[in-house]
C-alpha cells in the first residue's frame, strides 16, 4: 500500500504492493453513478488476513522494519552531526533571487546526502521486512527471523541480495527531495505576494503541499524498489504469475508500465479495478 503510518501498523497490506488480490473485486458507483469495479480496499484486506492469519499476521516484518526505522534515523543524526546545516546559510526573504536559489540548492543537496546515506545502511532490513511481509502469499516461513533472513540471504544471494531494489528507491528519493524544495521555492518567491497579510503562513504550508503531490509521482519508484526486494528471491509473491524473473530494475519498470500498474498499491480505500473486455457493468 501507499508509504505512511497504516504501512507500518499494518505491514502485510504490502501483498498488494506484488499483485496480490486474494479477494474479488465489487461493483460501485463513482462520483458521476456510473458503475465500476472496485479492489477491496486496506480495511477489508485486512480483515482477510486476521481471518487467515490472525491479528498476528498483520505485523509481519515488523521488527526488521522498526530497527530499518531506527537505523534510518541514527544514520541521519550522525551524518547531520559531521556535516552539520548551522554551518550553511538559510534562505531568506532578504535575499535576492539568485542568492535564495543557491541556498536552496546547497540545503537541498544536504538533505540528499543525509537521506542516500541513511537509504543505504537501512535498505538491508527493509529488504527483509518485504520478504517477511509478502510470505503470506504462498503461505511461507522462508525468512522467520532478522538473524536468520540475513544469514539465509548472504548464502543464497551474496552482500548485494540485501541491496536489491536500493537504486529506483535512492531514485524516488533524490527525486522527491529536488522537485519538492525547488518547487517550494520558486511557489514561494513568484507565486506568493509579499504584501499578501497571511504571505508567510502560506510558504510555512508550500513544502508540505509540494511533499503530498510530488510524492504521488515519485510513488513508482518505491513500487519498483519493492518488487524487486522480493522478486526471484524463492517466495510465491515474488514468481508468476504475481512477477515475472525480472533482469533489473528498468526491466521490472517497462513490465510494470505496460500493464499499466506503476500506480499499484498507491490508494488505501479506493482501489480502481481494470475491467476485462468481457465483463458486463452496465
């Protein structure tokens, strides 16, 4: 499912990340009445697996995805420490055009460091939290452990089957955090009047706006990261007919675009289901 809190409550939503529909699709009406097939959505899949699985089962993964979480801020802290932002300038309603871009940019490019360092020392359990998540698939006990997933995956895959899917997700990352600051940016300086009374409160709430939108677009990435944390790897969710053997990240990316499910997973309540030719709604 989509990246946010219910992700990490409810960590085996992650089947439908993989193509998982255990549960037929329904008929409802959109917002114009007309009918059209509707996913079960985060609540009822949910409810499918406290059924199969029992509540239990809805916090596979968890433990690696907590210690990938706390490493994740660690690694940051300790990188904010060697390169601490007090030493660089912030931007301000003082400076010129010329001058706030380059702080921006310079602000921007320490985020980026900060997110790919703490990325790289954290995908490894994340790797192995979506292997845990997605073993309810075929119903597996391949990886039941932290200790036990790193040492099944060093013997069978070597040190880079802890990084698979680490390039599109660094990807989204570097992508996410440009588009969303320079974004703000350029809202903030040309879009926003100074002389409005409620100017600031507006720029306060511009990179906020700009994370929500530009997140939806840098949502493949993550989808591609996690199918491929958990494709080939031995595990149903990861073999057809959920995916086929993929070569590569852009190999899974062309896949995932022709069938037209980049988006896969990206809605919690309101899943759109593609109609076959056959099926009559009207």
């Amino acid at each position: 499912m989509a990246v946010g809190p219910a992700k990490d409550c409810c960590n085996n939503i992650q089947g439908l990340l993989v193509g998982h529909e255990p549960l037929p699709p329904t008929i409802g009406r959109n917002v114009l009445g007309r009918k059209v097939l509707y996913l079960p959505g985060f609540f009822t899949y949910a409810r499918h697996i406290v059924e199969v699985d029992g509540k239990r089962g809805l916090f596979r993964g968890l433990t690696p995805r907590l210690i990938s979480s706390t490493l994740s801020t660690i690694t940051r802290g300790s990188v904010k420490k060697a390169f601490p932002l007090e030493d660089m300038e912030h931007v301000s309603n003082k400076d010129d055009v010329k001058t706030s871009l380059r702080k921006v940019v310079r602000e921007t490019s320490h985020e980026m460091m900060m997110q790919c360092v703490s990325r790289l020392v954290s995908h490894p359990l994340h790797v192995i939290s979506m292997r845990c998540m997605v073993q309810f698939v075929g119903r597996e006990v391949k990886y039941s452990g932290v200790f036990s997933a790193i040492g099944r995956i060093f013997k069978e895959e070597g040190i880079l089957g802890f990084f698979v899917g680490l390039v599109p997700h660094i990807l989204g990352d570097v992508i996410f955090l440009w588009c969303c600051n320079l974004l703000a940016h350029f809202i903030n300086t040309y879009a926003v009047d100074d002389n409005f009374s409620q100017a600031s409160v507006i720029r306060s709430y511009t990179k906020f706006v700009m994370g929500i939108a530009v997140s939806m677009l840098t949502y493949p990435f993550l989808l591609v990261g996690d199918v491929m944390a958990v494709n080939n790897c031995g595990l149903r969710a990861g073999l057809p007919p959920y995916a086929p053997a993929f070569a590569s990240w852009i190999h899974c990316w062309r896949y995932l675009s022709a069938q037209g499910q980049l988006f896969r997973g990206s809605s919690l309540l309101f899943r759109r289901a593609p109609v076959p030719a056959a099926f009559p709604i009207d």
